[in-house]
C-alpha cells in the first residue's frame, strides 16, 4: 500500500485567507497568527465549539469564524459535521508527531535502555533534546510508582533549569554557549533554580568536568533528577533519572552508574546504526 502525503496550503496563502488581503501591516499580521495559535490552544483544552471559542479568547464571533475556517482549510483543524465541535486536523497531527519521525534511530536506540533504567531505579526516565533556548522531552517513560514526577512528551521548560538542560549547555561549544545564555530571560521557577549567569557558567564547567548534573527543585518544588550526556549522535542530547527528591539524593552513585551503562549502550547502538547503512559505490 503507498501512502500519499497530503497536498497542504503554503504558508503565505494561509496568510493572506488569514488577512484576507496582502499588504497589511506586520503588526496585524502577527496578532492574527496569535490569535489562530489561541485558538488552536482552547481545542486542545476541550473548549472547542465556536461560540465558546470566540468567548474564552473575547474574540467577535464573525473573527473567530474566519479564523477556524482558514485553519480548517489548511487542516489545523476539522469540525464534525453532526455536533459541529472542533478538533485538532490532520496537519496539527503530522506537526506534532515531527519530532518522533525525525528522531526515529535515536529514540529506537534509547527505548530498550530506558525501559531497563526504570525498571532498576523505579523512577520516570526521560530523553531531552535543545530546542532554542527551552530543552524538549522527546521520550518519557513515566515511574510506574503512586507518588512520581512526570510531564509527558513535547514537555518544554527553561533550558538553564534542571539537570538535563545543564548537561546539554554543557555540550555546546563555549563561543555559542556564550551568545545563547546571553539570550536567555533568567526567572526563578523553583527555588533552587540557577538565574545568575556567572553562576550557571561556573555549573555548567563542572557538569563538562564530571560529566553529569543533578537538580534538586531547580524546575519543580520536590523534584530530583540525574543527567548524563548522550553523545554520537547529530545533535545534543541528554538522558535522565526523574522522580521525588527524597528519593533521588540517597541514590545518586547507584542511579549514575546505570545511567551511564545505558548512556554508553545508546552510543554504541547508534554507532552500529550509522555503519550499518549502506555505502554508494564510487564511480570510476
């Protein structure tokens, strides 16, 4: 059976549906995106008809209309035709699931050790990527335990708070290390988390020296984590141990030697990967 990709609406013909005409001004044009990002938002929470749409976001109702049909257009959203509610489309779907698609050999190598790591430490375990100045939680494995610490797939917080973002500002090379954290908006989410820039710096030198990190309630009240690198692969990635604080600290030498076990049989299964695709023959 073939699967044919969908034929999808560019991005500036949804523009200009959005706008209705070419030529206004950039500030509308981006207040209209946000608005129809809003509204993809209030589906997601279950607020998906379009009268209680156009309430929730304080939106005219004939605005909101357009907005949804634009969107419906370009498969962001669908509406059932019998309830006439609104959910997310087939486009949204294909966006959401990108980062699986494009990840496929990494997270195929790190899954068996990830099951393996959460049935030893009986925490959650998650795989975390940079995506700009947050970190993302490509793959969690969430502690099967009554009282754990899990936030699900697509997860993305501050980059500078936490064990895992730290291990991978560790992993960048320092002059863009340097340009990114002097983007970085510091705000204390937690109260152990790191919101002076030399003092990070001085973190991150020792977690590349170590080469690991933990957290205690740098991003969550009462949350611990363990983080080593996972290197060999084409971008930065790191890999960790979640769970209640009281549980992580007393284990930190048991959980950062499997962890690194697992970090290690990762690398080497990404490396057999790469050597087994095959080669182009040259031409003579």
């Amino acid at each position: 059976m073939t699967f044919v990709q969908p034929q999808y609406i560019p991005l500036y013909e949804i523009a200009i549906s959005f706008f209705g005409i070419q030529g206004m001004s950039e500030q509308k044009n981006v207040n209209t995106i946000i608005k129809a990002a809003d509204i993809l938002k209030c589906i997601t929470k279950g607020i998906n008809q379009s009268s209680n749409i156009a309430g929730n976001l304080e939106l005219s109702r004939s605005t909101t209309h357009r907005l949804l049909k634009t969107l419906q257009s370009a498969e962001f959203v669908v509406q059932d035709p019998i309830t006439l509610r609104y959910s997310l489309g087939p486009f949204a779907h294909y966006l959401a699931d990108y980062s699986t698609r494009y990840h496929h050999n990494l997270m195929s190598c790190a899954l068996p050790e990830m099951e393996r790591l959460r049935s030893i430490t009986g925490e959650t375990i998650v795989l975390v990527i940079r995506v700009g100045l947050r970190r993302m939680y490509l793959e969690e494995l969430p502690s099967f335990q009554p009282l754990k610490y899990a936030a699900g797939k697509g997860y993305s917080p501050p980059i500078y708070a936490g064990a895992t973002g730290k291990v991978l500002l560790s992993q960048m090379p320092s002059p863009e290390l340097l340009r990114l954290i002097d983007a970085i908006s510091f705000e204390k989410v937690a109260p152990n988390t790191i919101t002076d820039r030399s003092t990070l710096l001085n973190e991150i030198e020792n977690i590349r020296r170590k080469g690991y990190a933990v957290s205690c309630s740098e991003l969550v009240v009462g949350a611990g984590s363990v983080a080593v690198p996972i290197k060999k692969y084409s971008q930065s990635v790191a890999m960790c141990v979640l769970g209640p604080e009281n549980r992580i600290v007393n284990r930190v030498d048991e959980i950062l030697t499997e962890l690194r076990a697992s970090a290690s049989a990762i690398e080497k299964a990404l490396g057999n990967e790469k050597s087994d695709k095959p080669k182009l023959k040259q031409i003579s």
